[in-house]
C-alpha cells in the first residue's frame, strides 16, 4: 500500500485542527511536532530550504523511504491543538525530539498513523445484516497499540475472556475489533481455560484467581474470502450505545 500524501475530503471534514507528528522510519524516534489543518501535515515533504527539519527529511528520502508520519490528536479546535503541541514538545523536549513508546493510545483522537485515520473514515460501515457468518467480536482497545505485530495481535485477541461456551461452541470466526474498526479475523479451533495453551506473555501471578471462568481460543488467520469480507470495515453500530461488554456474538440460528 502506498504512503498517503494527502487526505480524503471525507478525512479533512472529519479532521478539524491535529497535531502531528514525523519520526524516522529506521529509528522510529520522533523528529518534529506540528500543527494544522487540512492536508498540512503532508507539506513539508515538499520543501526547499535550509532547516534541519528538511535536511532530515531529504536523508530519509535519498534512502527511497519516507519520514512516519502520525496523528497525535485530530477533531479539536485551534486553541486545543496548540495546547496540546506545547505539551508534546515539552514532554519529549525540544533539544531531543526523541519518545519512549506508549503501551496504549486514546481510542478516538489518540496517536494514529495517517494511512489507519484514512482506513478509519473510508472503509465500508457493516450493520448486523451485513455479517454473514456466526462469528465472536471482540474488543481490544485497551491492549492494542500502534504498530502492534500480529503476533501481538492474535494473542491479545485469543485471551483472556468470559464467554458462554455454548454460544463460542457455534461461532466460526473471531473478530478482532480495535476502535470500531476490525483489524483481523480468525478461525477458531477450539476454546481452553485462560492460560492453559501456549502463550508469547508471561502469565499474570494473579491468574488463577482473576481468570475464574475466562476462556482463550487457538486458531489462524481467516481464508481470503472472509477476510475480504469484513477486515477494515466499521461494526461500531453493531455494539449497543453505552454497551461496555468487549465481547459480542453475532449467531445465525
């Protein structure tokens, strides 16, 4: 998939003032915060001057790469977003520019990379009719990340969840939904105790106690056709406004 460089219209009406943030593709480290609107944030791949922020651009791309460029925060009027600059530039400090990796993001108008914002407004909205298939979707927007492998990605969906084995016994497919958007789909094999098959994580010490009646799946990666059907499309509706429950089947019956 190509490098966006520029946003839909759909995007920019949903965007409102952002900050951004560019980082080295090869080192990941943040290089420059900004803020704006509009396709702003894709300006300065285009300059000709002396900064060193177009030195370290011009490097990046004499590599026949492209600097990451990400969404701090986006939907926020002008005051907002300057706040929010300020306070980004401060925290990783204006004579480095440099990051410690977060485990988690907001879920709306967190750090996001540009080509997922124009997923997330793009890709097709899937209603209850829409979903063919007798499948369990699951939330994970606590736990996942930006740049998430998916390895990562597998795991932290397979467990650790209550579920009513009955209807798990009947669903085919795990959806792995982060932020409304499905990220994944995974053909279940069978349904465990937590913790009790093989896991990349270390168990929690407490996992006896607190996993009572929690219950993982193993499986793999849908065939194409499914994942066709329904990776990078929008089931935010499918989930009951308020309904905090990560977990939701979708049975034919």
């Amino acid at each position: 998939m190509s490098k966006s460089r520029e946003f839909s219209a759909k995007t920019m009406n949903e965007l409102g003032y952002y900050v951004y943030i560019y980082s080295d593709p090869d080192t990941k480290i943040p290089f420059y915060i900004g803020k704006g609107k509009g396709n702003r944030c894709f300006n300065h791949l285009f300059l000709e001057n002396d900064s060193e922020k177009v030195a370290k651009i011009q490097e990046i791309q004499k590599k026949g790469k492209d600097p990451i460029i990400e969404i701090l925060v986006h939907g926020v009027d002008e005051e907002t977003a300057l706040k929010v600059e300020a306070a980004a530039i401060d925290l990783i400090g204006i004579d480095k520019l440099t990051n410690v990796k977060k485990g988690h993001h907001a879920s709306t108008y967190g750090r996001i990379d540009v080509d997922d914002l124009n997923a997330r407004y793009n890709q097709k909205n899937l209603s209850l009719e829409d979903i063919t298939d007798d499948v369990i979707m699951i939330r994970i927007n606590t736990t996942y990340y930006n740049g998430i492998s998916d390895f990562d990605l597998y795991e932290m969906t397979r467990c650790c969840w209550k579920v009513n084995l009955n209807q798990a016994s009947k669903v085919k497919y795990a959806f792995s939904i982060y932020d409304g958007m499905v990220m994944e789909v995974y053909e279940i094999k069978g349904w465990f105790p937590a913790y009790t098959t093989m896991h990349n994580f270390k168990q929690p010490e407490d996992a006896v106690e607190k996993d009572v009646g929690r219950y993982e799946f193993i499986g793999n990666v849908a065939p194409d056709e499914i994942r066709k059907k329904y990776v990078g499309c929008m089931v935010s509706s499918v989930f009951s406004k308020g309904n905090q429950n990560p977990v939701k089947y979708v049975l034919h019956e």
